[in-house]
C-alpha cells in the first residue's frame, strides 16, 4: 500500500509541472489566446498540485497508522482498500480541476481575476486556506508520529536493554526524517500560498511564477525524500538497478524511525 501511495505522489508531482508549463504556454505563447485552453490548463494545475498534497496527506496518515494500529495495521490496510481510496481522492481532485470549468473563472470579470487566473481572487482564497489547514493537519499528525515512535523506541530499548546510545539514534533519525520532511514542504509551499492570499491579478506574473517554481521543486523532492528515506523502496530500487539487494539491508532490522 505504501508503494502505491508513493506512485500516486510521483505521478501528482509529474503532472503538476506539466501543468505550470502548460499553464505558462497557454497564457503567453498561444495566440491568439483561447479560453477553452485557459480553463483547461488551469484545470490540470489545479488537480495536480491538489493530488499531490492530498497524496501527501495520504502517505501520512498512513505512516501515522502503521504506528498507532501497528497490530491490525497490515490487516485492515489491504491493497484493495488502498487502491479504493487512492482512486476516490482522484476523483475528488479532479473535481476541484473542473472548478474553473464550471464557473470558478473570472474570464467574464477580470478585475475579479487572482494570480491564479482564471481563478477569482473568493475561490484562490478558499483554496489557500484549504491548503494551510491540510499544511496544519499533516504538522499535528507529524507530530503525533515522533511521539509514538519515541515512545515505541523506549519500551524497546527496556526490554532488550539496549545502550542509550542506540536509542538515541533511532529516534534522532526518525526526527531527521520529519524535520526535513515538514521544512521542504513549508518551504516550497506556504510563501506561494500566502502569496495567493495577499496578491490579485495586478501583481506582475514573474512574482507569481517565482514562487510557483519552488512549489513545483517540491514535487520533484517529495519522492526522492520518500524513496531515499524508506529501506524497502531502497531494496526495491537495488533490486532493479543491480540485481542485487546490500547486505547492509538484509541484516539492517527495522526501526521506528522507519516512517
């Protein structure tokens, strides 16, 4: 289930560069402009980068259950129950692409228009504080998994009696991985979506495409960190590319810094 939280963030991530670079396309090298382009380029991005955060919040959560339920987590988080879920956030994401098509545009009104055009400045506002709520969401349930997971490394280090040291580690990388998980994404993110809540149509573009450029960084880091981060997509992607699994991996147990 993991894996396929984690292709459905890759394949988010892809198609929202490809939406900001259609997006820059249609607005200023098409001509003469099309509103059925524009809309439709506003559609995808929309969806996209909505995919990836949800995906996003997808993986966490799923982390934050595979500790808190770590007995029935395998059970009850079967690949049907995953796929059913990735598919219904899909769909909902692309409900919110088809927003603009279905009047959330200021095609008719441009001092309406947002630096989202052809969003409204109402409806990128909405969309804006969805996004920090979600940001906010994601930090609580973080949070919630370095605590369980030191926890988890306590009650492990009493009974096998482990040195401190050891403890030490696991738990120091378990916070490693959250810190630089929550700092890119805040990073990359909340300036743009801030951005979205202050600005309108009138601020120049290169304002807002500089600070669309991080966002979509974001989603070329987001799986590196997750595959780099996790030890069976690192198997995996041995597996794949020579053949072979290192013995560091076979004999490396797993830890509650796993997450």
């Amino acid at each position: 289930p993991m894996f396929l939280l984690i292709g459905s963030l890759a394949l988010a991530d892809l198609l929202a560069g490809l939406g900001l670079v259609a997006n820059f396309a249609v607005r200023y090298l098409l001509r003469p402009p099309s509103e059925a382009a524009e809309l439709a380029a506003a559609g995808l991005l929309l969806a996209a980068f909505s995919a990836s955060v949800c995906s996003l919040l997808a993986i966490t959560v799923d982390r934050y259950l595979s500790l808190y339920n770590a007995l029935t987590y395998h059970s009850e988080r079967t690949l049907g129950f995953t796929c059913a879920m990735v598919l219904l956030m899909w769909l909902l994401c692309l409900g919110v692409g088809l927003l603009p098509l279905l009047g959330w545009n200021c095609l008719r009104d441009q001092s309406a228009c947002s630096i989202l055009r052809p969003v409204t400045k109402d409806n990128a506002a909405v969309l804006a504080v969805t996004f920090l709520l979600l940001f906010a969401l994601m930090m609580q349930l973080y949070l919630q998994i370095c605590k369980i997971a030191f926890r988890h490394a306590q009650q492990i280090a009493v009974q096998h009696q482990f040195i401190a040291t050891a403890q030490a580690s696991s738990t120091r990388k378990g916070l490693s991985t959250l810190s630089l998980i929550l700092g890119t994404f805040a990073l990359c993110w909340i300036p743009f979506a801030i951005y979205s809540l202050v600005a309108d149509s009138s601020y120049p573009s290169v304002y807002t495409y500089s600070l669309a450029l991080p966002a979509t960084c974001n989603s070329l880091i987001n799986p590196i960190i997750y595959a780099f981060r996790n030890p069976d997509i690192q198997k995996s992607l041995w597996l794949a590319c020579c053949g072979c699994i290192p013995s560091t991996f076979s004999s490396r147990p797993r830890t509650s810094s796993d997450v």
